[in-house]
C-alpha cells in the first residue's frame, strides 16, 4: 500500500526558513498499542494497513514510506503569556502531506526524537501522555468538536525520564494543517523576515481558505484569513465549554490557524462543576483555567493580529516583496501602522459575539430548548451558578437532565440528587419545567435531542489513568475497549455504566502536568 500513495508536501516546498529537515529517531524494537480504525478510515487506508513491519519501522520513528519526508518547523511563541522566542518542532516531525478522500492531510510523528527546536529537552513523549493524547483526540472528534486526529501510538521499552522514569512511545497525529499562531509570531519577532512571513500567509490562505485568495490585495486577504480564524477559535472555545473540557497549556504555540483542537498535554474534562478549575498542575496561576479560556484565545488572538500587522499594514506588504527599497517614508509608514492595527482590531471584533452566539446555542441544545428566548440566558446561568455551589458532576448532571419530567409533581430524583440544597434546585425546577412547558414539545422528543448534546461518556482522567496503569504492565486491550467506547459518546451503551459513573475516590488524587 505504501508505495502507492500520494505525497505533495506542500509545507516543505516554502523552503529551508520554515524548517530543519532531518531524519527520526526510531525506537528501538518497537511494538504496537493502538490503532484507530476511524482516522484509518479518514485516510482511505486498507484496515491491516498497519500489520506489515514497514508501517511498524515508519511509524516508530523508523525508514520512512516512500514519499514521506520528515522534518521539523520552526515557531515561536508566548507561553503563560511570557514571550518565550524561538520554539519548534521539539519532539515532532512532519512527514508530509498525504492525498486522501478528505482531501490532503498532513502526518506528524510526535515523540520521534530530537531535533534542533528541542532546547532542554530529550525529544521523546512518554507512553502515559501517547495514551492521552491519542484517545483524547479521537474521543473529541466523536463528540463533534474540530480537532487534529490520532491514528496508531508504538513504544519500547526505551527509558526517558520525567517526574519518575517512564518508557518511550511516538503518537501519530493528523490534520488538514498543524500551522500554529506561533509560526506566523516566528517570522515577524524572532526571524524579523517579513518575506518569509508573506510566504507563510499567502500559503495558508491559498490552501486553507481558497474563498479569500480571490480579494485582490493582501493585506485584505490576510485580515480576512484573521478574521476568519478568529470565529472559527471562538466556536471552538464554546464547543470547548460546553462539553466542560480544559485543554490547560494554551499557549499561542498551541494554538491551530485552522480553529482545531491542538497538543493534548495536561488536558482534563471536568467532575465536578468549577469554573475556576485547573487541570495542569503546572499552571500554578490558573490562567489557564475553565472560566478563562474564552478570554485566553481571544489574548492569543491579539497575539496572532500583532504578528499578522506588517500584512495588513499595506505598505509593510509591499515592502516585503520588493526589499527595502520598497519601504514608505517614515510618515507615510506610521499612517499605515495605524490603518493596519484600525483592520486587524475590526477583524478581531466578531469574536465576542461568534463566541456568545456559539455558547447560547450549545447551551439551549444541553438544556433541550428549542426556541431561543430572552430569559434563557438566566436560566442557563442560575443553573451553572447551583452546579458550581453544590460541585455536581458536570456530564451527569447535563445527562441526566434529559430525562427531566415536566409532568406536574415530578420529582426528578435522578438529576435533583446531583445537588446538596435541594429546595435551591427545586425552585429552579420549577422555571425550568414551565419553560420547556411552553415550548409545547413532548418530553420523550426532547429527551432525543438532548442526548444526542449531552455526551454520556467522555475520557475522564481516571478511566485514562486506568488504561495507562495496564499499558505499563503490557496490556494494551483497556486503551482499546476506551477507544471503541468514546467513539460513540452519545449511545447508551448497555453494560458499560461504570464508565459513565461517579469517579472514584482515589480519582480526586490525580494531576496532570506540562509532562502529561
């Protein structure tokens, strides 16, 4: 199969300023652990596609498919919101961009080993955050939110070292693009290479939003792609919230042009209720917490239409095509500035109503109203205040909404024992049964609806930590029974309730760090 397929690495032809090119480090003996049949499927590839040693060399870091041509990007990026200048494709490596009948996707090894961009590090990812980030990935895409993809982890018993010592594993990812906003933020502050930039631009914008390469300046195309990218991230974000995931590092390296859901570190979907939660235990200021990651992509957004400015300032695009000589006079230059920031901040502008559309939207199909009312955004709110008081469990407690009762005297015991102050729920009961009431659709066809928005199963830390416990020992079937379970989030699923359960005590201890 693999001499058959079709490479056209698009990224590699923009030149040796966005890239090292360099082989792999493959693990040695490596062995398989998952495979994802979906993502196989996406790529229109034969089921036993991975069974041949030559996919177990390729996708261990190993001799490359005919085509494949692996190489390591360079970005840049704040990180915490501290400028952290050059960083890069550490521990990942491209190995190009493969025809499919989803149209060109890109394939990246991650764990593959060092490369220039790896600074302090060792160039590895270990088996625990492979797990995670391969079941993560998927587990998102089954639940309808945009995200890179997840198609096989291998390992070996090679060691690597973090908090304890823990073996090596490569996850492979895959996605329309993983350009970052960090790569644009590479070439106008740490490259200084406006040229390069405008490469970069016309680039995505010729691959990944064609509908804008028809406007005929650039500076009206780039600010048009930011734009672009800032609703697509604002949806995100409220598709994000309302499933109740934390994605904890996002840094504007983590950040996808194309609104996906990127580098699945110290992730976590949330237990019980808090909109101050943290899930990475690195993150010891909690900006990356729950309640601010709407805020946080928008900051990152500024980020991106900082870098984005000598484009959409005219004069600067001009000047990157025709060299110094090109440059207005100094008054001249300073009115552009000005016309530019004016563009990239109008561009911005959609965000907070793209956002606020997006999030009453998914709010109304989790509380199953149909219509969109004034007053929903009360009852919406009052809900999430109770949930927050009372720290109920934030997939249960939307699951079990469904099955909500607006006959008169229902009691709705199921969702109602999520709550410690029962009477505070029962009042606000009460305006929720008369406003599903007046919508006059029956409970069962409401029901529906609802579940198909209100997941039963996500990958909760413990059940990962559970998976993660019987790989180290060899045992890769619990990876397996979580990945079948999770691409089906939605269905009842018979025989699997304690997946859907409360989590355990000992699940209270558990943290994720930026080495997860």
């Amino acid at each position: 199969m693999h001499d058959t397929l079709r490479w056209r690495n698009r990224f590699a032809e923009l030149g040796p300023r966005f890239y090292t090119e360099l082989p792999a480090q493959p693990l040695p003996d490596p062995h398989w652990v998952a495979v994802s049949p979906q993502c196989t499927a996406l790529l229109g590839w034969p089921a036993d596609w991975w069974r041949s040693p030559a996919a177990l060399a390729a996708f261990s870091g190993g001799a490359p498919w005919p085509g494949m041509r692996p190489l390591a990007s360079v970005y840049s990026g704040h990180q915490f919101g501290v400028w952290a200048g050059q960083l890069g494709d550490g521990r990942a490596h491209w190995l190009g961009e493969v025809e499919t009948p989803a149209g060109p996707l890109e394939i990246q090894l991650k764990g593959s080993g060092l490369t220039p961009y790896s600074r302090m590090g060792d160039g590895r990812a270990v088996l625990r955050s492979s797990i995670r980030e391969f079941l993560c990935s998927e587990a998102m895409h089954a639940l309808g939110i945009p995200t890179t993809r997840a198609l096989c982890i291998t390992a070996a018993a090679l060691p690597v070292q973090r908090e304890t010592v823990e073996t090596a594993a490569v996850v492979t990812r895959v996605a329309p693009s993983f350009l970052r906003f960090g790569h644009f933020e590479h070439f106008t502050h740490t490259a200084q290479d406006l040229a390069a930039l405008a490469a970069l631009a016309d680039a995505a914008i010729a691959q990944h939003f064609p509908a804008l390469a028809t406007l005929p300046e650039r500076a009206e195309r780039v600010a048009a792609m930011l734009e672009e990218v800032a609703r697509r991230t604002a949806r995100l974000m409220a598709q994000w919230q309302c499933v109740g995931f934390c994605h904890g590092v996002m840094n504007t390296d983590n950040m996808s042009l194309l609104g996906l859901t990127i580098d699945y570190g110290p992730f976590g979907f949330m237990d019980a209720f808090d909109p101050g939660h943290i899930c990475n235990h690195t993150d010891q200021q909690g900006r990356y917490a729950y309640a601010r990651q709407p805020q946080v992509a928008l900051w990152n957004l500024h980020a991106l239409a900082h870098a984005l400015l000598p484009l959409i300032d005219g004069e600067a695009g001009a000047a990157a095509d025709a060299g110094p000589a090109g440059a207005a006079d100094a008054q001249a230059q300073e009115q552009a500035q000005q016309r530019a920031q004016q563009r990239a901040l109008a561009a911005l502008e959609p965000y907070k109503a793209e956002f606020a559309t997006a999030m009453s939207s998914g709010l109304r199909a989790k509380l199953g109203l149909a219509d969109a009312r004034a007053e929903d955004r009360d009852l919406c709110d009052d809900l999430l205040r109770r949930m927050a008081a009372d720290r109920a469990d934030f997939t249960i407690t939307f699951r079990r909404l469904a099955a909500f009762s607006t006959a008169p005297g229902a009691g709705n015991e199921a969702v109602r024992d999520q709550f410690i102050d029962r009477e505070a729920f029962d009042a606000w009961a009460a305006r929720y049964a008369e406003r599903l009431r007046s919508e006059g659709r029956n409970d069962a066809e409401r029901a529906a609806a609802m579940n198909r928005a209100n997941p039963k199963f996500v990958l909760r830390n413990h059940l990962a930590e559970t998976a993660i416990r019987r790989a180290r020992e060899g045992d890769f079937t619990e990876v397996q029974r979580l990945h079948a379970l999770l691409e089906r989030p939605f269905d009842e699923q018979p025989g699997n309730e304690a997946d859907a359960a409360l989590p355990p005590d000992w699940a209270t201890q558990l943290e994720v760090s930026c080495s997860s």
